[in-house]
C-alpha cells in the first residue's frame, strides 16, 4: 500500500466530521464479512496508508491506536476506498489470529436480531482475558 502521506492531497477529498473524524469499516477481503467500524482521523488515514497495517483514532482514549498493537491481531490493508459523499472508508483488510473484536470474535457483529431481541449469534474464539492479560 505504501502511500507518502507528504504529498496528501488524497487526504483533503476526505469530507471529516466536526472532530476531526471519518467512518471507517474493516471488511475482510476474502470472506465480504464486516469485521469492525470505528473511527479515523487525518492522522491515522495517512498512517494506514503509509504502514499497509489500520490505524483507528479512540473517540473514547482521544488517541491513536494501531489494531492489534495489544492483541497481536494486526489488520494487513489491501485495499481502501471512500464513498461517493466522501465520508466513509472501507478497508479490506486481512485480519490477522482471526480476530477483529475485542470480545474474541471474528466480527464486532455478532449479535442478531430475532423475534424481538438481540441474540448472540459468533463464539467467542479466543478468552479476552488471554488475548488483554491485566
């Protein structure tokens, strides 16, 4: 992906919210599936670009994260693209142990919903508690 951020013009075409921040959605590139959405910012864009690995900007922390800088589930981009309004990414991505959820899942998305709830639907893959020991 390697992409000098130096010359950034590509970054001005994104249209940034009120913080800042852009939508991204991490989809794995073989299977289709939408592993996460978070948030980017100007700074973790260009880092992803740059560095081939998603960088996400915590609204929650205000700082930037590599995914997988604490789990070892890296996410390897092949390919980003912007939506038409220009306020969307989405990532194909190759995520890496399998999972992309801080739960042990494949996918944040694994709840359901059915006859009026919301079911949890994914296993757990991996203990939490393993994957961020205290």
């Amino acid at each position: 992906m390697q992409v000098s951020s130096a010359s950034a013009s590509w970054l001005d075409e994104v249209k940034w919210d009120d913080k800042g921040l852009v939508t991204a959605i991490a989809q794995d590139a073989a299977s289709g599936r939408v592993l996460m959405v978070a948030w980017m910012n100007r700074e973790s864009l260009g880092l992803t670009a740059e560095t081939g690995v998603a960088h996400y900007f915590s609204r929650s922390r205000q700082k930037l994260w590599k995914k997988g800088e604490e789990s070892g589930h890296l996410q390897t981009v092949k390919e980003l693209r912007l939506d038409c309004d220009g306020d969307v990414i989405v990532m194909q991505i190759e995520q890496n142990g399998g999972i992309a959820c801080h739960t042990g899942r494949e996918s944040c998305f694994y709840r359901r919903f059915e006859q009026g709830g919301w079911v949890t639907v994914d296993p757990v893959l991996k203990d939490p508690n393993q994957i961020y020991p205290a």
